[in-house]
C-alpha cells in the first residue's frame, strides 16, 4: 500500500519524488490477514500522527475506526525510489526516512 501512496502522491497530486515519499502515510486492515487465522477489520484505519487531524476527524465521521500510528513509523511500510525527467535529462532519487535508507547519485 505505501507503494501506491507514493505513485498516487506523484503522478495523481503532483508532488515530487521526496515529498511524495515524505507524506504521511494510512493503512487500511479491511482485507484478511494472510496469516492465520486470516483477520480483517473492514472499517479499521491505521494513520501517521502527521496526518491532518481535520482528515482523522472526517473519517471517523465516515464511520472509520481510525487508529493513530506514531509520526514516521516502520509500520508505514519504506518505499525508495527512482524518477526520470525525460525532458530536463535526469534522474531524481528518494529514500524513506521511516527506516535506514539512502539515495546516492554519482
């Protein structure tokens, strides 16, 4: 799911690279687990402490059980990432700071 995030956050919202990785980031437990005994919480919502507390309202509004996750936490998954700007030549490079992670250019 945080892979996703990350593209949606890109391409849908325009954000760049880094930023795009840098947003808080939501979990949904709605599907079953893949490990027994295969749990789901179709209305479970797991969201970083960075997320907008107007947003954590408007889903508990919706009906969500909307739990908060510590800021920049592991369980948000850790996604790095490359991006080609075809126009300008280059190559763009994030790393997520949620685990130890680098992006390096030579």
């Amino acid at each position: 799911m945080s892979m996703l995030q990350v593209l949606l956050n890109v391409t849908a919202f325009g954000m760049d690279l880094r930023t795009a990785i840098e947003a808080p980031r939501f979990a949904s437990y709605a599907f079953p687990s893949s490990f027994e005994p295969h749990e789901a919480y179709p209305n479970r919502l797991a969201v970083e402490g960075r997320m907008a507390t107007a947003t954590r309202d408007g889903l508990r509004a919706l009906g969500h059980d909307v739990l908060e996750w510590p800021d920049w936490t592991r369980l948000a998954g850790a996604v790095c990432a490359v991006i080609k700007d075809s126009e300008a030549g280059v190559l763009a490079a994030a790393a997520d700071p949620r685990r130890a992670a680098y992006a390096v250019g030579w």
